[in-house]
C-alpha cells in the first residue's frame, strides 16, 4: 500500500529538534568555524552522524535539518578561504562528475515539478548534495587530515556499535533516551534490526563498506588501538542490523581486499566478469539481474522487491530516461519503495543523471589506478589505494539493496574527498619528477648549444 503522505511537498510545520540534540548541533557549528581547517572536519562527523535526520529547524516555512544546517556552516566558512585554498590540488575530475550529476539531477527534478515551491525544495537538495560534497572536500585539505577523518569515522562505529549490540539484545535503543529516536527496536519477521541513530537498513552499510580502511589503519603502529576498535564497532553494526544489504557491503568489502593479488590482472578479471553475467544471462531462463530476489542473508529480506524494482525499470525505460518518472509508485507491489540507489537516481534524474552518478565512481576508480600504479614500488602505499578501492566497490554493492540519502549519501562524499586528496597528493612527486627531467634537458641542451 503506497503511504498517504508519498507526494510532493508536505514535512513538518514546527521545529522538532530537541534541546539537547539542538545545544549539540550549536557546540559543534561553533566548533566547525573556530577550529583550525584541519580539525573541523572532528565536530562536523561527529554531530553528522549522531544527530538524527528527523531533528529539523523550520524558519519561515523553510525545513532546516541538522545535516543540512552542519553543511552550510561548513560552506559559510569555506567562503573566507580564498580560491585556491579552496581545494587543495585542484577541482579534480571526481569533483566535476558530483557537481554535474547534482546539477541535473536538480533540473530533472525542476523539469518535473515546476514551481516556486519546487525550486525551494529542490535548491534545499542540491545543498545536500553538491553543498555536502563541497564541504567534505573543503574540511579534508591533505593527507594528515585524511587520516584523521578515517580515525573520526572509526570512533563512529565504536559508539554507534556498541549500543547496537545492546539493543539486538535488551531490545532498547539506549540514544532513544537523548537523541529523538525510537526507542524500540524495528522488528521483520521475528528478526531485530538494531538502529542506532543511523536506522536499521543505513548503519550496517556503512560499517560494513569502511572496513577495509580500518584495515589500512591497523598497518599504521601508531593508530593500532583505534583501527581495532573501528572494526569491531563496524562489524558490531553490520551484525546487529541484521539485514541482507549491511552483509552484502561487508562481503564486497573482503571480495575487494581479497583481489589484492590480482591488482594487476583486473583488466583480465574484470572482463571475466563480463562474459560470466553475459553467459548467465542467455542461459537463465530469468533476467540475470532476477539473482538478485535470491539474496537473504537473515530470513528478513525482501530481495524479491528488489530485483521487480530493476525489472520495472529496465521494462519501463521509455517512460523515465528524458528527466525520470514520478509515476514508477503505479508500476507494482511497493514500486514506491526506491531500495536501490542506482534505480533512484535513474528514476527520479532520468539517464543522463544516472550517467554521471556512474562517472563518479568511474572516474573514482580510474583515478585510484592510476595513483596506484604511480607508487608501485612502495607496497605500502599500494595497499593504501587498494584498501580505497576496495572501499569504494563494497559502496557500489550497498548501493543495490538500499538508497544513499541522509548520512550515506555524506559518508559516500567522505570517501570521495578522501579519494580525490589522496589521488592528487600521490600524483604529485610525478609531476615534480617530470619538471625536474624536463628542466636537465633543457640545461643539457643549452650546455650542448
């Protein structure tokens, strides 16, 4: 049954922002301005990811939520660094894509609700999207704060887990009693899905698919205790939400790592995988995108509703590739119910929208090779790049079993300004050998002259 309230416009007419989480919200925007640069990015995840999405400020009709007021700080304060302090290394290509699919996914969606109030709303998500990648970009200058956010991210996942685990047992969500949120846990079919302040189907992905750096961070002696600390509160997470997609990112995240040895045979394994989906496909007598109503890792699942949502699409091309639907809720059971990122994306920005959210990861991924194969022969720093790459595929798996709004959407603009700072930064001894080659050679052929 679709929800009476699935239509455009509606939300809260009054603020719903608690005192506390608001006293919070006011410490850490004060943090964000007065720390140094490469300190604000601390207060800024850690209230991100604590303050739940439904504390919301409502001033003048204007809907305010504490994500969104944590993203226009960050962007107040980017506005006193001058151009180029901006983004160190530069507007990347990484950059560009997020700026282009934000930009039309916004005009898509302008194109399909016309009006003034839609140009609120729409001008709203655009400073959630493109805004929230900006700031991530701007409050991760370089590679020390780089680590540092990796660090941040890890102690998340310890006071996020932690709690998890005591209400997949005790059945209460302990942040009920401060934070706003449900006290009881959600329960499908007999199954527990513990919350947090993330919800049941957004925490477990996103401990699952930052495993891999917490890896990386265990290399690093110094910082041994807290990448622990990280993997046991992400795999706290992934286990105590108890869902099919929170396990599907954790299992992407060691298929990554475990291609380690192949890392330079992926053009072969890649191709591999081709054929492979090619061949299942002539010989299923289903679609071989119906695999996916197969998965249920808990006995909770609804993979089925899944793979229809693909199936409708694909079936249904016609109807949304200009500029998306809004009439894919008509399309079947619980067809309202975008549990797949990709399908989102493509449904509500039409194809040219789903084509540059692809060229975010396409150029992510091409950037992270070629850094890779800059600082191969340091086996550290390869492993590095591998660890992000691997990252970055477990947030490609997650994304088809569940939507990236709210704190994934920012946990996946944290990866992707890490990408681009670390990219740029191991580039950078390549660009100076070049001038230095180039410079002899000229000074050898002035001597010769």
């Amino acid at each position: 049954m679709v929800p009476q309230n699935f239509r455009f416009g509606g939300g809260a007419g009054d603020s719903t922002i608690l005192p506390l989480m608001a006293l919070f919200l006011l410490i850490a925007s004060l943090l964000i301005i007065v720390l140094p640069r490469q300190k604000a990015i601390v207060p800024f995840l850690l209230a991100f990811f604590f303050v739940p999405a439904s504390q919301t400020v409502v001033l003048g009709g204007l809907h305010f939520s504490a994500l969104r007021i944590l993203v226009l700080v960050a962007l107040a304060r980017r506005l006193t660094f001058s151009r180029r302090d901006k983004y160190p290394g530069g507007f990347t290509a990484v950059d560009q894509a997020v700026a282009l699919w934000s930009v039309s996914a916004l005009i898509a969606f302008l194109l399909q609700f016309p009006g003034t109030a839609a140009l609120i709303q729409g001008l709203g998500t655009l400073a959630d999207t493109l805004g929230g990648y900006l700031a991530a970009r701007f409050l991760i200058p370089d590679g020390q704060t780089m680590r540092r956010t990796i660090k941040v991210l890890a102690l998340i996942c310890v006071i996020q887990g932690v709690p998890m685990i005591i209400e997949q047992v005790g059945h209460v969500n302990v942040f009920g009693y401060f934070t706003g949120v449900r006290l009881a846990p959600t329960i499908r079919n007999g199954s527990v899905r513990a919350s947090g302040t993330m919800g049941a189907l957004t925490a477990g992905p996103f401990g699952g698919v930052f495993i891999p750096l917490f890896l990386w961070l265990w290399k690093e002696r110094k910082s041994r205790m807290i990448a622990f600390a990280g993997l046991a509160g992400a795999l706290a997470m992934v286990i105590a939400s108890n869902s099919s997609t929170s396990q599907m990112a954790l299992g992407g995240s060691l298929v990554g790592l475990a291609f380690w040895r192949l890392r330079k045979k992926m053009r072969q394994v890649r191709f591999t995988l081709v054929c492979t989906l090619v061949g299942l496909h002539m010989y299923m007598k289903a679609p071989v995108w119906a695999l996916i109503g197969r998965i249920d890792l808990t006995g909770s699942s609804s993979g089925y509703q899944r793979f229809i949502m693909v199936d409708m699409t694909i079936k249904h091309f016609t109807e949304w590739w200009l500029m998306g639907t809004p009439d894919y809720i008509n399309w079947g059971w619980d067809s309202y119910d975008l549990c797949n990122q990709f399908v989102a994306v493509a449904l509500t920005g039409g194809l040219l929208t789903l084509i540059f959210y692809i060229m975010v990861f396409t150029r992510s991924f091409r950037a992270i090779g070629v850094a890779r194969k800059a600082v191969e022969r340091d086996r550290a720093q390869e492993w590095f790049f591998w660890c992000f790459g691997s990252t970055l595929f477990a947030t490609q798996v997650a994304h088809w079993g569940i939507n990236y709004v709210g704190v994934l959407l920012m946990s996946l603009f944290v990866l992707l300004a890490m990408i681009s700072v670390a990219t740029s930064e191991a580039m950078r001894p390549t660009a100076r050998s070049v001038e230095t080659q180039d410079e002899e050679q000229l000074a050898i052929a002035g001597s010769a002259a």
